[in-house]
C-alpha cells in the first residue's frame, strides 16, 4: 500500500480499498450503461451493401445455390474457364483472409489455382470492381486481393460449380 508521510510520524493511506473497491463499481457501471445506450441506438440498424453481379461470365449459367450450411458439392465437370479452382481437404473452397502489419492490413487469399491466374484476376477484377488491387503469385499459384472478399468470392466460385 502506497503511503504519503508528512512532517509528523503518522503515515497516511493515499487510497484505501473501500474507494478503489467504489470507484472502480462506479466505472464498471457507467461503461456498462454506456454500451447499453450504444447498443440500443445501433440495434436494427445494418450497413449498406452493395449488390454483387455475380454473372462475371454471361457464357457460363450460374447454379443455384441452396443450403442453410452454405457448403455446397463440386459440380461433376468444372465450368469451361481457363482456370479451376480445386477443393481443399475438408472439401471446402480454399479462399481465405489474412490479417497483417499490425492489423491494419486484410487480405483475401485464393488458393489452389490450376490453370491461367491472369484469367481469374480479370474475373475478380470484373466481380470486385475495377479499383480491387489484385497480386498474383505464379511460384505459389496464389492470387491475393487486398481488402475483405472472402464472402463474395466464395459465393461467387459456388455459382461457377468449383
């Protein structure tokens, strides 16, 4: 316990456990109240999103896409693109985010690419906008979008049949 002595010989507590005890409470209740307030006020309340076309080939008809899981089974030939997309182990589509340099960074990375990588950046490009930075990896056969797409990506190689 921190003391402060002064000129007599009686040392005085500076702060004793009943007031940190209390001060604490009252700081713990007013953040709580305060999340409370902030929650009420955003509930109901959901951020715009942009609808997606996700006819990038108009070629190529989209499969429906029709589970509560969200996984959906390879289609029996690939799609006639100059790409494929295989399955990862667990059978699910290899697209995945990164975090990086300190949190301040997302990635999408897709993975397991046979096949022509420009074709699937142009695809990406066409799907994401034209302003989506896009790095391909050729020695890995990654291709790496800067920014959170994984949702979309995904869905939109499910549509394709990969």
């Amino acid at each position: 316990s921190a003391c402060i002595s002064g000129s007599t010989k009686k040392m005085i507590p500076i702060l004793s456990s009943s007031v940190f005890r209390s001060r604490n409470f009252l700081i713990t209740t007013a953040y709580t109240a305060w999340s409370r307030r902030i929650a009420a006020s955003t509930q109901g309340v959901r951020k715009p999103q942009h609808e997606i076309n996700y006819n990038v080939y108009p070629h190529i008809p989209l499969r429906e896409i029709e589970s509560i899981s969200g996984w959906v089974p390879p289609l029996d030939s690939p799609p006639p693109l100059p790409f494929r997309i295989n399955r990862s182990k667990s059978n699910n589509i290899p697209v995945y985010s990164e975090i990086r340099k300190g949190r301040t960074l997302h990635l999408t990375i897709i993975r397991k690419i046979e096949g022509d990588l420009r074709a699937l950046s142009d695809g990406l490009r066409r799907l994401l906008g034209e302003n989506t930075q896009i790095q391909i990896n050729e020695v890995s056969g990654h291709v790496i979008v800067k920014g959170r797409h994984t949702k979309p990506i995904t869905k939109w190689l499910l549509h394709l049949g990969f």
